[in-house]
C-alpha cells in the first residue's frame, strides 16, 4: 500500500475498506452458516476489487443473541466461524495479498455469559464493579414498575435497566438486556481490554473498528432524561453519549495498546463535527477516524431513534455530508459510508432499485460517495448493488433489533401489517441477507439451508454475472477504488459543494494545487440539465470517469460524471 502514499499522508489517506458480515459472506461447510474458511476461500476476489483493508465483524465466542456483538470470550474464535488457527491463516492470505485486518471491538459491552458478567452477579465479587450495578429508585420497591434508576431507552426498544432477583439491583444495558454495559471508569476493567488488545495485535491484525465506543464514558451521576409525549422511555441519549472521560480513555488505550501506525476507526453515535475533529486529530493520539451517522438519519423523524420514516429531500444530505467535509478538512478525518451491517441496502434506500434504474443509481450514489474527501467502505454485496430483503413476514427476520422493534410497535398499538412496513424500510436484515454469489441454488452462499432467506433476484444480481459485464456496478466500483488509488486530487483536494438547493444534482469540485475535478450527479430519475452558468468552465474538461456515455449537457436519470477541469 507505501507505494500510493505520498508526502507525509499515513498510508490509510489512500485506504479503501471493505466490510464483511461473516454470517452472510460464505459458508464453507454447508452449515448455512458464514464463516471464516469460506473468506479465505474468495480473498482473490477482494483483491481483484482492490481495496486494502478488510474490516470483519464480530467473531469472536458468542451465544449469538446479537450475532456476534454480544461477546463471551474476547480471544476465542466461535466454532460457528471456525478456530483461531482459520484466523491465523485469514491474516495471512490478505497480508500476502496486500491488504489487512481489522477486527471488530466491542467493549462497551459483553455478553451476559461472558465470565467477567457472571461473576460480577454475585455482590460480593471483586467483578461487581466491572459492570454498572444501581440500586432501585429512592424510595421504590426494587423490581416494580417504574423502580428503574433513570428513565432510559435502550437502543433497541424498551427500558435499559435490568432487575437482577438474586441482589435486588439493576443492571444498565444499552442494547440488548443480554448484553451489560461495561463499567469504564474501574481502571482494572480498562487495563483487561488494552492487555486484551495487545494480545491481538501480536497476533497479526492491523487495527480495530470500534463498536459504540463513544458510549464508554458516561456522564455520571446517572440521572433521567427527558420524556418525549407519548413515551414511555427517554430518547435522549446526549445524556449517555461523549461523556467527560472520552478523550481520557481513548488516549490511554492508544498509548497503551500501541495503536500509532495501526488502523483506528471508532463507531460514534450521535457524535458531533466538534468531538469528531479533537478524537481524529492526527497529534491527538486517539482514532484514526470515526463513523458519524448525521446523514444515515436524514429519512426519519428525530425522537424514536430510526424507527419511523420520511422521504430524503437530497439538500439535508448534501448540508450534512458537506458540513462533514468542511469541519473535518483541515483537523481531522472522514470515514465515507453508506451501508453497513445495521443500514438497509442503498441502492433501495437512496436509490432507485427497480430493474430500469438499478445499476445507474447504484454506480451514482457510489460515485458521489467515492470522490469525497475521506476512507470510503465497502459493505459486502454494495459493490453488486445488492437490493433490501424484501421480508413479508415476521417470520422471515432474524435479529433482535427487528424483532424488538416489531413487538414494541404492535404494543404501542400499529398493525401488523404497518409493523411489517416499517421493517422492510429499516430492518438490518435487509443488509444481512447472504452474499450473492452466482446465479445458482443459495446463491452459491452455501450448500444448506442459509440462516437467512436469499434474495431471489440473485439470478440477476451476483458476483458472477457483474464479472463478466463490464458495465456492472462491481467494475464501476473497482475503477472508483483504483481512481483514489492514482489520485492525489481524489485522496487530499479541498472540497466544495455546488448547487446547494438543488434537489437533484449533487455537484462538488476537489481542488489540489492546479488539479481540479469536478463531480456532477443527477440523483434522480428525470433527465436534468446542467446549469452551465453555476457550474466550472467545461472547456478542455476530459472525463475521468462516467456511468453513461457523456452527452452534456444534460445527465441522465442516474447518471453521474467526473470530470479533471484544465487548469
Ligand atoms: O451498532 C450501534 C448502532 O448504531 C445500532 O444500534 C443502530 O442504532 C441500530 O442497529 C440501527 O438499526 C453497533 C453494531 O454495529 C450493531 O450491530 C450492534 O447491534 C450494536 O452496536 C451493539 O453492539
Ligand atoms: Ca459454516
């Protein structure tokens, strides 16, 4: 990877990242069953995309309630994905193929099996301040309604305190009761997650991605939050998010794990432009990056978290992904996303993923992402344009999110059939389906029962078919990631957006030194002119880089353009 860097820029500037979902990205034995031979088994074709590193979800030892978020044994391989000696033999066939490793981290919380939980149930034991124990209310009665110490939701619906009989105090859980909340101001809790740490960078991996890490430190004493009317719980997680001890911790754990020169990108809820540019700070000794999800919230109404849903008017998300770019342009770093393992597809989300449009819309909406300033990533299945499940049925859904979400929503009253609504807009299963493969029987995911039902339109959309069409989504994505590769302008230019207002052209030009391009899109299905007197001379102008056969001056619907302006 050196040998794209330029300058003083760490060798990550120039990085594409591809996530894996282990469950859905291939099984190997016909469990149904993702799992860590069945990476190995497509490591050519992460090479042939050519992005360098590989960030992969969980895979740690699990009971699996969260598939692999809720954590039993930190330095175990779950036998469902295979043993640490696959591992092993994962790092080296992407480091022989020039690409690393990043492991998912996730310690704000454990499992409820995992060990350290188990003991610290017990009042008594040296663990029970590991994780964060709270007696009733003042003057309630431990265990009935209402007794919980604060008024909080939980991420995934629902109160985030749970009644432990056997001491007659709570538990805190931000997510599901199965997994507890770690308690990050014990110094023992945090040195057993750095030696832990330590333990896989001597193994060979290249970093961490951060699970939820800005909800390590609380802001304490506990205490309730607003309730919005109609509400049984406060939303109001400023109170539990960025905490006075962030940058504390996260300094501590860089400097004690030995982090420089690693990849770091850190999951951030709710995190602002302002946190965001101290935590990335290239002389701050904390991440690399973070995930902000401003713009991963813009179809919904604030309050209950995602679990409702609004149309996208396309100026909130060029405000958003703008006033990104801006605050992070000269301090700080941007991660580039649109899809991950809890989003639905967004070809179906921001797009348009009927049969006429979905290739187009794919390859735009990856476009406008790619020429930002910033490490783009790669959810598996987005570089074939993969569409969301389309579940009609409760039945057909996995986790626990969905399932939670479903019966919270029937409770408060909706039908079945709006709950189901809501699911097939939001649910993260609608990203979890197996990886598409080929044309055949699952997909060629596997050769059981998958764990989750495969699209049936893997006869059209797989990995195979967009190999041999030049003109697919996945070769458009490859000459994306090759385009930052060779690219200084893409990697390190200023960004500046155009057109504003305009609610179907996403237009930005990137400016290094006397290198100029300009990005044009149309994120709509109408055919658009471009507005000649509000955008850069396009005189001398070549294309670097098109989803249709350039006919200015008007785009397509769906299509985009790049273009290196003459100096
Ligand atoms: O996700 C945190 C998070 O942002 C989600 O809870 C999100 O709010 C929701 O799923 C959107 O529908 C991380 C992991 O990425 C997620 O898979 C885990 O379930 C969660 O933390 C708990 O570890
Ligand atoms: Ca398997």
């Amino acid at each position: 990877m050196e040998h794209f860097s330029t300058g003083a820029a760490p060798w990550w500037h120039s990085a594409v990242v591809y996530q894996i979902y282990p469950r859905s990205f291939a099984d190997s034995n016909g469990d149904g069953i993702g799992d860590l031979r069945g990476i190995i088994a497509h490591l050519d074709y992460l090479r042939e995309l050519g992005v360098d590193v590989v960030w992969l979800s969980p895979v740690y030892r699990s009971p699996m309630v969260d598939n692999g978020y809720d954590i039993a044994d930190y330095q175990d391989v779950d036998p469902v994905f295979g043993t640490l000696a696959d591992l092993d033999e994962l790092i080296a066939g992407l480091h022989a193929r020039g690409m690393k490793l990043v492991m998912d981290l996730v310690v704000n919380h454990t499992s409820d099996q995992h060990p350290w939980f188990q003991e610290s149930r017990d009042p008594s034991s040296p663990k029970r301040d590991w994780y964060v124990w709270r007696p009733a209310r003042p003057g309630m009665e431990p265990g009935t309604p209402g007794a919980e110490p604060t008024n909080w939701a939980c991420f995934f619906g629902g109160g985030c305190w749970q009644y432990d009989e056997a001491s007659r105090e709570y538990y805190l859980h931000l997510f599901a009761s199965s997994q507890p909340d770690l308690n990050w101001e014990n110094p023992e809790v945090r040195a057993a997650v750095y030696e832990m740490m330590r333990w896989w960078v001597d193994r060979g991996v290249d970093g961490f991605r951060m699970d939820v890490i800005n909800l390590i430190s609380k802001t304490h004493p506990l205490t309730d939050g607003y309730v919005a009317p109609g509400d049984e719980y406060s939303y109001e997680i400023g109170k539990v998010v960025d905490g006075p001890r962030m940058r504390e911790f996260l300094q501590e754990m860089h400097r004690e794990v030995g982090l420089s020169g690693l990849f770091t990108v850190g999951e951030m809820l709710m995190v602002s432009v302002e946190n965001a540019r101290d935590y990335t700070d290239a002389g701050a000794g904390m991440l690399n990056m973070v995930f902000a999800f401003d713009h991963m919230m813009l179809d919904q109404e604030p309050g209950q978290l995602m679990w409702n849903y609004k149309p996208l008017h396309l100026p909130d998300l060029k405000r958003t992904l703008a006033q990104w770019q801006y605050g992070l342009a000269d301090r700080g770093w941007n991660s580039l996303f649109l899809e991950n393992h809890d989003y639905p597809r967004s070809v179906s989300r921001f797009g348009d993923d009927s049969p006429e449009h979905r290739v187009a819309s794919a390859k735009t909406l990856a476009t406008v992402l790619h020429l930002l300033k910033g490490t783009p990533y790669v959810y598996q299945g987005q570089e074939l344009g993969m569409t969301n499940a389309g579940f009609t049925s409760i039945e057909q859904y996995d986790d626990i999110e969905s399932q939670q979400m479903y019966r919270h929503a029937i409770e408060a009253g909706a039908t079945q059939q709006q709950a189901l609504a809501l699911l097939a807009v939001r649910s993260r299963d609608n990203a979890r389906t197996p990886m598409q493969w080929n044309a055949g029987e699952h997909a060629g995911f596997t050769t059981g029962t998958p764990w989750l039902r495969v699209n049936p339109n893997h006869v059209d959309i797989n990995a195979e078919a967009a190999i041999a069409d030049p003109g697919s989504v996945y070769h458009h994505y490859r000459r994306l990631i090759a385009l930052r590769h060779e690219s200084e302008a893409v990697r390190e230019g200023r960004f500046d957006l155009l057109l504003p207002d305009d609610d179907r052209l996403f237009a930005y030009t990137r400016t290094l030194g006397q290198q100029r391009l300009l990005v044009v899109a149309n994120l709509s299905g109408d055919p658009t002119k471009l507005p000649a007197e509000e955008l850069p001379d396009l005189a001398g102008a070549t294309v670097v880089l098109a989803t249709h056969e350039p006919t200015a001056p008007v785009l397509q619907p769906w299509e985009s353009r790049v273009y290196a302006l003459a100096p």
